[in-house]
C-alpha cells in the first residue's frame, strides 16, 4: 500500500483530496454541531428555568390570594370580638358601679351624717372649721400608723426642708450660722404655732375627744364602702350584670372564627394536595410546544453529531492508516495536495514521491 500511494499519480491525489476534504467538512460540521447542540442545551435549560419559576411565583402568588382571603375575614371577625368585649367591659364597669353605689348607699349616708354631726358640734363649740382636717387630728391626737406617718411628714417640712431652703434661697454665700438661725425661726413660729393650736385643743378636750371618736366612726364606715368595693371588683360572677347577649354574641363570632380557620386549612391543604399539580400542569402545557421545539431540535442536531462523529472518525482511521503514516500528516493539507497535483499536472514530477520531494526541495 506504501508503494502504492508513493507511486500513484493524479488520480491518486485526488483521493487522498477528497478523503481529507471530506474530514475537513466533517470536523467543521462536528464543530458547528457541537455549537448548536450547546446553544441548545442552554435554551431548553432557561426555558425548563423559566417554566419552573413561573410555577413557582404563580403557586406562591395563588396561596397567598387565599391566605389573604381567609385573614381578611378572620381579621374582620376579631376585631368584632374585640368590639363586643370592649362593649361588655364597658357596661360591667357600669353595671359595677352602679352595684358599688347601691350598695354602699347607706354606708355613705351614715358617713355624711357623722360629717355634718362633726362640724355641727364644732360650730356649736365656735371651734374653727380649719382645725377638721387629718393633719390636726394626727399631731393632736394620733392613733395609728398613719398618723405617725404624718408626724414624722410635718417634722420633715418643718424642721429640715424650709430652714434649708430659707439658707439656700437667701443666704447661701453666707457663713453657716445663718442656717442655724434658719433653724431657730422655724423651730420659733412652728413650735409656736404648735402650742397655740394645742391651747384650743386643751380648752375644748371633751369636745375634741367626741369629735375623734364620731371621726373614727366616719372612717370605719369609709373601710366599709373600700371593703364593699374590693370585694365586689374581686367578684367573677357576672350573672347579676345582664351581661349575656354580649356574651352569646361574643360565643357566636368566637364559633364563626374556629369555623373559618377550619376551611382555611382545608382551603390550603386542597391547594398543596390538588390544585398545585392542576397549575404546575397549566403552565407546563403552555410552554410544552416550545419546550418540545427546543428538545426535538436538540435530539435532531444530537443524532446529526452523532453520526457525523462516526463518519468523522472513520475518514479520519483511513486518512490516519492509509495516507498520513504514509506521506506525513505535514502533506496531507489541502496547500500541499494541490502543490502536489500542480506539479503532476505539469509533469515536473511522475509520482507524488518525486512531487513531495520537488516540492521539499524548494
């Protein structure tokens, strides 16, 4: 075979031209399909992209509508919960009070009584009116801890706050003696003011100590009405209000808000179960001619490729083992085939061994 190609002549040459033509075509059709099979992988690959978030915002789109939905009305029908409740309470804060009153409507006569007793004996007595107050009573004739509260109070403001607030105010720059001075003039009209009072208080003794024990009276029927008052605000027991039609309607809107979390379960759990795959299939069908298109073009082009590889290889083993471990793969382009056939054609060689080595020579 060696001898052969070495020896042949034009006819020869056109052969092996055509067998390395015939390669050439096939691996620049082999590239070109290799393009296209590529182009068209990235296109069926966006496209099945595309599908996919479409599907995706779509189902994501639809759920909400129906969650939206359902919450409008839940939230709808919340915010009538909270208007009868706010309703309720308001009339049971009503209704308590008016318990309070009722209640307590004799105990506050028998206070306004005693009242009006304590300031008839006083008046009766031509004892002021300013002297029936609580800080009198605590200094003159205290009994409790409160009133010791309001003794060590009045200490406070007397002895402590206005002498420092006399020293800072006026004499703040000045030697400390003016604070002690201070001190003297509110111990001076305070303790002046304490013993002037307190004379009233000796001259008409009998009559202070009745209007102390009508005062005590006075403020146990005060603990009462507080007592009466706890107890009822403690009280849970609501029938004594009329309270029951908030409390129907409030059962009523509570029934319809369970009942419309129920269906929104359903309504979404029939969304997941069913009518997902009814809109993944909806929007699939709409894109399945395309899509189709795209993949029969691609298996076309992949079957072209597949079966020009084939043809490629094959020219490709007979140019390999017949002409090139021959003649050299530096000879077997087209430049130095037609160089080849130039120099056969006009007879400056009569083999293409004689025609390679002409052709080398120069």
């Amino acid at each position: 075979m060696e001898s052969k190609v070495l020896l042949g002549g034009i006819e020869e040459v056109t052969q092996i031209k055509e067998k390395v033509i015939e390669l050439n075509a096939c691996i620049e059709k082999k590239n070109l399909l290799d393009s296209k099979e590529k182009q068209l992988e990235k296109s069926i690959s966006k496209k099945e992209s595309l599908i996919s978030d479409e599907i995706f915002k779509t189902l994501k789109i639809r759920r909400n509508q129906i969650e939206s939905s359902f919450n409008e009305q839940i939230s709808a029908i919340s915010n009538k919960i909270a208007d009868v409740q706010a309703i309720k309470e308001k009339t049971k804060k009503k209704k308590v009070l008016q318990r309070m009153d009722a209640e307590t409507a004799q105990l506050r006569v028998e206070e306004k009584e005693l009242s009006e007793e304590i300031k008839s004996l006083l008046k009766r007595e031509k004892i002021s009116s300013l002297l029936n107050n609580r800080l009198f009573y605590a200094l003159y004739f205290p009994g409790s801890l409160q009133d010791l509260a309001y003794i060590v109070f009045s200490l406070v403001i007397a002895f402590f706050v206005i002498p420092f607030t006399i020293y800072f105010a006026f004499f703040s720059e000045q030697n400390m003696i003016y604070l002690a001075l201070s001190y003297v003039i509110s111990i001076l009209v305070f303790g002046g003011l304490y013993l002037f009072v307190g004379k009233t208080k000796y001259k008409h003794v009998d009559v202070f100590g009745d209007v102390v024990s009508l005062r005590k009276q006075k403020f146990m029927k005060i603990r009462e009405q507080n007592q009466i008052r706890r107890s009822i605000r403690k009280d849970k027991d609501e029938s004594s209000y009329n309270l029951d039609s908030y409390e129907k309607e409030i059962e009523h809107y509570q029934s319809t808000l369970a009942q419309l979390a129920e269906k929104k379960k359903e309504a979404l759990v029939q969304f997941d179960e069913q009518t997902m795959q009814e809109i993944k299939a909806t929007i699939i069908n709409s894109h399945a001619d395309e899509l189709s298109t795209l993949k029969g073009d691609y298996q076309t082009t992949y079957e072209d490729n597949k079966a020009n590889l084939a043809r490629l290889n094959y020219v490709k083993s007979i140019v390999a083992t017949e002409y090139e471990s021959i003649l050299g793969k530096e000879n077997l382009t087209l430049e130095k085939l037609n160089q080849i056939e130039q120099a056969l054609k006009l007879k400056h060689a009569s083999t293409i061994s004689e025609a390679i080595a002409l052709i080398n020579q120069k």
